[in-house]
C-alpha cells in the first residue's frame, strides 16, 4: 500500500512549510521589518525555526510512510488471532516529539476473538518496546525473537 502523500505532494508541503518559515522572519517585501533583535532572541527566532520545520518534515513522513498506513491490520498483538477488522482507517493521532508536536496517521482495528482494539502501528511509528508485541503480534521487540513470518 503506498503512503497517504506521495512524493511530489511531500516535497511540495515542505517547500511551502519552508518559505512560510522563511517569510515569517525574512520576508520580500522591502516594506515589511525584518525579524530583529539580540543574538538571544535570534536564538530564539531559530529555536522556534529549527520545532517548526522538524516538526513538519516528520509528519510529511508520517504521511508518505508505507508502514504509517497499513493495507491490513495484521495479527491482534493480545491474542494473536488473524480475525480482525478496522475500526478508523484514517484517524490522526498529535504526538509530542523532541523537535516539538507531529500528527501522525493512526489506524485502529479490533479484533473479533478476544474483542480488543489496537494501533497497528503500535505506539509509535516503526518501533517497538522491548518485550512488547509488535503491530502485527508477531515479535516481543527483542532481537533474534521474531516468529516465522519475521
């Protein structure tokens, strides 16, 4: 399944992203005052930068991740039984990351044998907790403990 952008349209969001950022503190017109200050409040100027564009490159990701939309929901990580079915294929989910708050995709599916809901996507985007199933309830997130579809 491909992601929910494509490519054109991810770059295209971040060049925009980039010249809003850009026109904020630097704008074209001549007539506008240039964002000013001490070397502090320039710091500052690209504290606020720096979140912003890394915050929006992660969710362009997000969005044009194969793996942030699966085609299936894969396994139920409770029980392991194959007998699920989606609930919200296409709801967002804000996450706090150290670059500042992203909204990624998140799929939810419940699972028709124990009657639990889940994330395929687990509780974050690609990883998962040592221990703990995966999206698909087939590893424990321990390296070297995968099952047979690994």
């Amino acid at each position: 399944m491909a992601g929910l952008i494509g490519r054109l349209e991810a770059r295209e969001k971040m060049m925009e992203l980039c010249q809003a950022l850009v026109d904020r503190y630097i704008p074209k017109v001549e007539d506008k005052k240039i964002a000013d200050g001490s070397f502090v409040e320039w710091e500052e100027m690209a504290d606020e930068f720096e979140r912003e564009i890394t915050g929006g490159f992660l969710e362009v990701l997000a969005q044009l991740s194969e793996a942030a939309a699966m085609a299936k929901p894969g396994l139920c990580p409770h029980c392991q039984s194959g007998n699920v079915k989606w609930l919200d294929s296409g709801g967002q989910r804000e996450r706090q990351s150290e670059h500042g708050p992203v909204v990624v995709p998140r799929q939810v599916a419940r699972c028709r044998s124990c009657d639990r809901s889940f994330s395929p996507s687990g509780s974050g985007v690609g990883h998962g907790l040592a221990g703990k199933p995966n999206a698909q309830g087939i590893e424990t997130g321990v390296s070297g403990r995968g099952g047979k579809d690994v």
